[in-house]
C-alpha cells in the first residue's frame, strides 16, 4: 500500500496539471456522478498525403517523401496501430467508470460508429473498435462508397451572400490586427522560413521551374463558393501542404533526422512548421460565421445524440477542419495543447462530450480533447488508464462550469442551439 501510494505520488509530481486534475477527477467523481453518455467526434488518425515526385508537394523538394505504408490520402499501418491503442484506452475508462463491462457486446442501439466515407476515416473508426470493443464486431456506418465525401462531414458552405462574405473577411481578416491577411502571413514569417531551409525549396523542381522559391505572397485570397469548403490562394497555402507532409512524415519516420530530409531541427522548430497547418485551419473553419455555416450538420448530428434516449457511446470519425469548426461554432475558448507539436487538432484527436448524472438524477457535461502526445506518437506508446493519453479540458464562453468542471446539460443544450440558430440566420 505504501508503494502504491508513493507511485501515485510521483506520477502526479510528472503529470501537467491538466492532466493532474484529470486523474483526481477520476477519484473523486465515483462517489458523485455515474458516467451515462459518450460522444466523440475524431480526427482520422496518420495518413499519407499526396507526395509523389509529380505531385505539387513532390515538386516543392529535390528529396523524397517518405514510403508511406499506405496509398495518398489513406490510412497508414502505423495509424492503425495508434488507433487501436486508442480504442483500448477508451475501453478501459468506460469500463471503469461502469458504462459497460468488459468485453461486452452493446445492442445496436447502444453504440453507434459512423465515419465520413474516406478511407482513412472508416478505417480509423474501424481500428478504434477494435480496440474499443474488439469482440462485438461493431459496424462502421458511412454513406458512400469510398472516397467520396459524406456532405455531414464536408465543412462547406451551404449559405453564400455578399453580406456573408464581407462579414467573413471581417473576421478572418482580424485575426492579423491592423494589417489583416497580411498580418496573418507576417506572424509566420519564422514558420515559413524555417520550412523553406527543410525542403530545401531553392533546389526544388518548384523553384527551379519559375513556381516558387519562398512562401511570400502575403495577399493570400479567400474563395468562397456554394456548397464548397472555403479555399485560398498564396503563401499560406502552399506552405500549408509542406506543413502537413512534414507533420504526417515527423510521426511516421522514427528518425527525426530523416523527417527532417538531413536537418538537424529541434522540437520548437517542428512546432514552429506546424504552426502553419493551425493557422491555415483557423483561417478557413473558425471564423464565427464560418464555423456556424460549415459546422452546422454536426452540430445537428452532435445535438441529436447526446439528447438520443438508450445511445451509451457514439463514434464520429472525420477530419482536423470538424473539430476546429464544431470548436468554433460551440464558442470553445481559444487554447494551446501541451505536449503536441500539433496545438489544436493533433492527428488522431478527439473531442469527447461526456454525460455525467449526480443522485438526484441531474444531468451534466465535461467537454475534453484527447490526443497523444508528439512522443506517444512517434514511440507508439502503449495506453491505459496508469499511461493514459493527454486529456485537455476545455472551456466555453459565457458559461460557467461547477467545482468538478461539468456544465449543465441545459447550458449545453442551450449553446447548441444557439450554433443551431447562428447558422438559421444566416441570409
């Protein structure tokens, strides 16, 4: 006892404080509440982009990418296996909070897994269940065949006006203070220039051609069509394929060395190019109005099922751009993720509504997002409940939650449907 004790001690001395909190949470929450309800909305977890020599990210290199394990776009081996360990977490936590027994087998109506129809999502989903409930031989809902996008999971735009374009760029445009789009690229100056040196862009076939060279076209544009995602042209995005490829490629190369083509880069400089796909994300998704027309259909679907009577634990699998917009259109408090080169949507990430009740039968939320750690990642560390992933709760404006850290499910319901109605304005 007095070891166990000690041990407990020590791993709350290492632990962040977010997660510190987490683990007494745990402790203290089974004498006051009952676990009734999960919902998460994930991210796909690693994929292969699009990266062969004539590809517009094969050109931005005289190097090679990486071999991936899987086709462009999909879902590769190492993601499934960090996947699975994912859903064997999750496993074990609803299985010690009492919201099933091991190795159950749920009713159809308990458990519900429904995957955007891309490869890598339905994949992703069907490797959490494995992991999840590796005996019931959960099905994977989607849509379509794969490789077409489910329009619940497509962030575009299914209401365009003038007055919503101009209201748009107002608030994508403040997120560079005085000098708008301009200011944006200006704050990732050091991300962009340290990106230039990792792929050697001045020797890419890019560069060499009359393409690009650097990343300075600062006057990046945005388009916005009906029923289409928003886009962009300029420096932001085209750092923005680089920047992705070199974080899909940085989890999935054990050398960092190599990740890095032959650099010797440290961890703020990873950070620093993947601060690039952040802001591209923010830029795009999570302007107010943005995130409540491209994030409306799950909010929708979110809404529905944390108010479905006899649902236990509902799985969503889509992309970085659904948790960002849901994220934004929820009014989610703007953060920074600890222990992620990744600071807002790390791959595999998961946005995790929980439904507690008390004894008297009143009904309560806790909204977190789970993810594993840059080092989780890259050393496909083994989860549990004594190694459990990051938990990084997260906060809502103009709401207040209790000293356990839940909000009321009336408040949640109520911010719902005040996305809901955001959306409903819209002209």
């Amino acid at each position: 006892m007095k070891n166990t004790k000690f041990s407990l001690l020590v791993l709350m001395l290492l632990l962040p404080s977010f997660m510190m909190a987490q683990l007494q949470r745990s402790e203290t929450f089974k004498s006051k509440y009952q676990l009734k309800e999960v919902v998460i909305l994930s991210r796909h977890n690693i994929r292969a982009p699009l990266s062969d020599d004539g590809s517009a990210l094969g050109r931005l290199t005289p190097h090679h990418w990486t071999n991936w394990s899987s086709g462009s776009s999909e879902l590769t081996s190492r993601g499934g296996v960090l996947e699975t360990m994912m859903g064997q977490f999750f496993r074990k936590w609803t299985v010690s909070e009492g919201l099933f027994k091991e190795n159950t087998v749920p009713t159809t109506s308990e458990v519900f897994f429904y995957a955007n129809s891309m490869q890598r999502t339905i994949a992703t989903a069907q490797y959490f269940s494995s992991g999840f409930m590796p005996i019931a031989n959960i099905d994977i809902n989607h849509r379509y065949t794969a490789s077409k996008m489910d329009p619940v999971f497509t962030p575009r735009l299914t209401k365009l006006s003038d007055a919503f374009k101009k209201e748009a760029m107002k608030q994508i445009n403040a997120m560079g203070g005085k000098k708008g789009i301009v200011g944006i690229n200006e704050q990732l100056k050091e991300s962009y220039d340290i990106t230039v040196k990792v792929l050697d862009l001045k020797e890419s076939p890019a560069c060499k051609s009359g393409e690009v060279c650097a990343f300075d076209d600062y006057n990046t544009q945005i388009i916005f069509k009906l029923f289409d995602e928003p886009r962009m042209k300029g420096a932001l995005k085209q750092a923005n394929s680089a920047s992705d490829a070199f974080i899909l490629q940085y989890y999935e190369e054990p050398d960092a060395k190599k990740a890095a083509f032959g650099h010797d880069i440290t961890l703020d400089d990873w950070t620093k190019i993947a601060k690039i796909k952040d802001v591209y994300g923010d830029v795009l998704f999570t302007a107010p109005i943005v995130a409540a027309n491209v994030a409306h259909p799950l909010i929708q679907y979110i809404f529905d099922e944390l108010n479905s009577e006899g649902r236990k634990f509902t799985f969503l699998c889509g992309h970085d751009s659904n948790i960002a917009s849901v994220d934004a259109a929820l009014g989610v408090e703007d953060y920074e993720l600890p222990n992620s080169i990744e600071k807002k949507t790390p791959i595999g990430s998961k946005l995790v509504f929980e439904k507690w009740v008390d004894a008297a039968g009143k009904e309560y939320i806790g909204m977190n997002l789970v993810y594993q750690s840059t080092d989780q990642l890259r050393n496909i560390t083994m989860l549990n409940l004594q190694n459990p992933p990051m938990i990084f709760p997260l906060k809502l404006k103009g709401l207040t939650a209790n000293a356990d850290g839940l909000y009321t499910f009336e408040d949640i319901n109520a911010r719902f449907t005040e996305a809901l109605n955001a959306y409903d304005a819209i002209k």
